[in-house]
C-alpha cells in the first residue's frame, strides 16, 4: 500500500469543473457557517457553472460525434 493515498492523482478539469467545485465548496462553507449572502451567492454561481458545464459538455459531444461520422 501507498504511503500517500493521492500519489499519482491528477485531476486535470478545466475552467468550468474547477469554478462549480469551487462553488460547491463556497456552498457547503456558507451551510456550515450559516452566512446567508454567501448561501444565496453560491447559489447563483452554481446554477451558473452547472449550466456551462452542461453546455460546455453538450459542444464537446456534438463535436465528438461530427468528427467521428464525419
């Protein structure tokens, strides 16, 4: 067994992943603390980021899917 459990962990997210992580985590963060201007901005960025992941998502696919027909 490893003695450091994430050797040879390498996220690789782009942009979009690592701003809906970090908005998840500012979530979480403003439960915990009960601090209400950052629930709701969190709120409002997350649903922003889950967006463009989705969209960001969906391009790549249709891209995918022309290149590979094509």
């Amino acid at each position: 067994m490893a003695a450091n459990p994430l050797e040879g962990f390498n996220p690789n997210l782009n942009q979009n992943l690592w701003g809906l992580v970090v908005s998840f985590i500012s979530l979480a963060a403003a439960e915990h603390f009960k601090l209400g201007t950052l629930f709701w901005f969190s709120v409002v960025i997350s649903v922003v980021m889950t967006l463009s992941v989705g969209i960001t998502t969906y391009a790549y696919t249709v891209a995918y899917w022309k290149k590979k027909n094509a």
